[in-house]
C-alpha cells in the first residue's frame, strides 16, 4: 500500500496524514518485534520491504503486476521447499 502512495502522492490530498499514520503501524510492529521473543523481526522488515516494492511496481504499471505476481509465487515456493527441508532435517537429527 505504501509504493501505491508513494507512486500517486501527488494525486493524494492527505499524504502526509498517510505518512504520519503508517509511521505509528509500523513503530508498533517494529516495537512488538523488539519486544517480545516469539515474533519474527526479520519478517515484518522483510515485509516491509518486499511490499513497498510490490505496491510501487503494481501502481508503475499494470504489465508489470504480472511479472511481480510470477515472481512472488516461484520464490514463495522455493523457500516453502527449501525450509521445510532444512526444518525437518533438524527436526530428525533431535529425535
């Protein structure tokens, strides 16, 4: 949602309400990262970043949604394929 903002900020009347409420979100999940053991900091940035360049490339152009969707699916199931096999190997090695 935010690299659609930031593609059409000039068209936005209230970007900066927008900036000023998303810097709160994400000073919380930031936050809530930090704080607690059981949440994964990594994969709220690494959200972070994978969603502003999937909005900012989806708001650029309708074409390249496509490419970005192929994309986000291959590597989706690459890594599902390649955690679960590293997952489940240390998962035998402790029984």
């Amino acid at each position: 949602m935010v690299g659609f903002v930031l593609v059409n900020r000039n068209r936005l009347a209230s970007f900066e309400d927008f900036l000023k409420q998303f810097g709160v979100i994400l000073l919380l999940n930031l936050g809530i990262g930090v704080i607690f053991d059981s949440v994964d900091l990594s994969a709220h940035v690494g959200g972070l970043i994978i969603g502003l360049i999937g909005g900012y490339i989806c708001a650029k152009s309708r074409n390249f949604k496509y490419i970005y969707l192929v994309i986000s699916i291959v590597t989706t199931i690459f890594l599902y394929n390649y955690l679960v096999g590293v997952f489940s190997s240390k998962i035998l090695l402790l029984n």
